[in-house]
C-alpha cells in the first residue's frame, strides 16, 4: 500500500463527497479516483478494498468535523453554565452547515452499517468512544447536567442535525435558536 498521507487525505476527501452526492452504492473505487482527479487505479494503490476504503473515511469524518482547537479554547473562556453550552452547541451547527457533506457522508456510513457487520463493529465502537468523550469533555469541564442529561442532549442534536440536512425548513418555523436554548434549559438544569 501507498504512503503518501496527502494522498491519501485526498483520497478521503473524495470518497466524503463521492458518498454524500452518489450515496454508499455510487461509493466505487474508480469514482473516488474520478472524483479525486487522480489517474484510475490510484485507489485501490491506497486502500485494499472498499471495505478498508469505509472504515477510513469513518475516521476522517471526525477529523473534518472536531472543532478547531484555538476557536474551542476561546470558547471555553466562558464560564461553565447553559450559556456556554447552548454556544457550543450553536457552533456545533454551524460547523455541520460548513461541513454539510462530511455529515451527509457519515449518515450514509451509518446506513450502509447496517448491511455490513464490520463496518456495524467499527462504527458501534467508534460511536461508543466519542459519546464518552463527549460525556467526558461535558462533565469534566463542569457544564450543567450530568450523563443521562447529556445522553439526551446527544440524541436531541442529532435528530436536529439530521433533519436540518435533509429537511431543513421543517424546523424554520421553530427557530433552531430557540430549540437549541429549550434543550439546554430542559436538558441540562443549572445546579
């Protein structure tokens, strides 16, 4: 296998939106080659197969989605409260909008998951891994809430996340604000 990690972070790159236009069956790799502008068979040069290719670009979807190290330790300059949260939260969403198809590329991840039990095993542990740092970042940063709260902080997000891409003006009318405000109020009680 190749060892040019530009090369292959390019190659990932590609296949990120390769899944988020063509879905997990337009995922081949000559159309990674294709999308990549690279010459065909340089793919398959990197990743031994499709297999491989999906349990790589699971993890470079963290790397494009994990905030900005300098924009998060400004924002924890705020004091531990629901107002710090309910900004990381905000910016949580912005990053989603910005990186719209590494989202959509993870989702299709997750569906395509469910048909292929390694990928289901990689992904389940991996899932597992950055909940509890998640609960662990929260929780050791004295946010308000405690793990149950945040369980269901992470699921309430991640159904606003999911129909802000794929249905977006369902939750116009409720002011995506104004939601992500009710669930860190509701959610996480200030002690």
């Amino acid at each position: 296998m190749r060892q040019n990690p530009a090369r292959r972070v390019a190659l990932l790159d590609a296949s990120i939106e390769v899944l988020a236009r063509e879905g997990s069956r337009g995922l081949t790799l000559r159309a990674v080659d294709k999308e990549a502008g690279v010459p065909t068979g340089t793919a398959s040069n990197y990743f031994a197969n499709r297999a491989e290719l999906l349990g790589q670009v699971l993890r470079r979807t963290r790397e494009r989605l994990t905030p900005d190290p300098s924009e998060l330790a400004d924002t924890m300059k705020i004091p531990p409260s629901q107002e710090l949260v309910k900004t990381l939260l905000c910016q949580l969403v912005e990053r989603m909008r910005r990186e719209r198809n590494t989202h959509l590329a993870m989702m299709e991840l997750r569906l395509e998951a469910t048909r292929r039990p390694e990928l289901q095993e990689e992904l389940t542990d991996f899932s597992v891994a950055e909940l509890d740092a998640n609960i662990g970042f929260h929780l050791g940063n004295g946010l308000p809430g405690d793990r149950t709260g945040v369980v269901l902080l992470y699921l309430a997000m991640l159904g606003l996340i999911v129909d802000d891409l794929t249905v977006p003006d369902l939750l116009t009318p409720h002011g995506l604000d104004a939601l992500i405000d009710a669930m860190a109020t509701r959610l996480l009680p200030e002690s």
